[in-house]
C-alpha cells in the first residue's frame, strides 16, 4: 500500500512546494488543456526551478502549445529539443510523437520506441527517466486525463527521494489518471487546482531556493 498524504485525502492548506526543487514535471492528458492553463498561469517569475511538461497530443498533430500558454504563463516557454539543456525557469512541451527524456546530465534526449499506454510522448518515460536525473530535487505533477500513464514514474520519483502532488480525481476533468496514479504511488499532496495554482504561485519565496 504506497504512502500517501494523510492517508490519501486532500489537503486544503497551501504551502509552498518543497525546499531546493531544480526540476517540476507535469503530465496530463484529456482535460488537461485547461488544467494546463491554470497551473502555468499561477507560476511566478521568480521559479527557478525548470519546468516540463507532457500532455497527450494526437500522433501527426503539431505542437502549438508554447504559443497556446504564452500570455497566460510567466515564464518562458518552448518545444523540448534533443540534447538540449535543461535551463532553470524556462518552461518544455514534449513534441508529439516523441518520448521526452531527461538524461543524467541535465539534457533532453527523444526517442521514438513504443508508445506507452498509447501515448507518445509518455508520462511515464518522462518522470522515470527524471527521478535519476534529479531525485529529492524533482516535485512530479499528474493532472487530469483517462488513462493509467504517470502512475509508474510517479512511484519512481518517490522511490528516489522526490516529491508528488496529484490533482483531487473527484475535481478532475477525467478522474482516472489521477486515481491511478494515487493507486500506484501515493501521493505528498492530493490538491485541487485552485489550491494547486495557489501553492505554485509560492515558488521563489522559499519553495525552490
């Protein structure tokens, strides 16, 4: 039975997140264009920590999302390239059709190896490869969206130190991924968006320093 926030139910306090965070991954998938737009909106630009995100996307489908989110969001956004560096306080998409990795080094690298849970980019693949790469550094973030993929990353990051929050399933747009990511893993905090947002927005007094 995975450890969860008080016994996996949600927690209405806001806190910043933890001390010391280098790296923030978000998965999402149905439902999670707007979760998405609430969580990006609350991060101030004083985030030091650099922020990444996956989100289920139809194969073929080109990614529009940096331009979606860019006057909503603080922080700069982009499409993940390979080898490229991750920088602190930049905000990364996954391009569709690609798994998104994060290497020892602190740099992306794509893949086109099998899809996961039918998805590519997977959510999956992104958190597990992270949680070696930054451990206790590392807060992981399942949002809204049908299937189980994040559930096994998730534990990952929490077998090696980092930290997760997940979205309230009953609130959530489409409730089972959340719900199986709790299942699997657990959770630090169980939040809704709105207490989800307001946490975020404490970033750079004192949550990622």
């Amino acid at each position: 039975m995975p450890h969860s926030a008080q016994a996996g139910l949600p927690s209405s306090e806001v806190a910043p997140p933890p001390a010391g965070l280098r790296l923030i991954a978000i998965g999402a998938s149905a439902g999670g264009v707007e979760a998405l737009g609430i969580v990006l909106r609350a991060l101030p630009a004083t985030c030091r920590a650099a922020v990444v995100v996956v989100l289920h996307l139809a194969p073929g489908r080109s990614s529009q999302l940096p331009q979606l989110y860019a006057e909503r969001c603080q922080l700069p956004l982009r499409e993940a390239q390979d080898k490229e560096p991750l920088q602190g306080g930049t905000v990364y998409f996954a391009p569709p059709d690609y798994h998104l990795q994060v290497e020892p080094d602190g740099c992306f690298s794509l893949s086109q190896e099998e899809p996961v849970y039918f998805s590519r980019p997977s959510i999956d693949v992104l958190l597990e490869t992270a949680a070696y790469a930054y451990r206790r550094a590392m807060l992981a973030i399942i949002l809204t969206g049908a299937s189980a993929d994040g559930a096994a990353g998730l534990a990952r990051v929490r077998q090696l130190g980092g930290s997760a929050w997940v979205q309230e399933p009953a609130g959530a747009s489409c409730g089972s991924m959340p719900a199986a990511a709790l299942r699997r893993a657990g959770a630090d905090r169980v939040l809704d968006l709105p207490q989800m947002a307001a946490s975020l927005a404490l970033l750079g007094e004192g949550g990622d320093k």
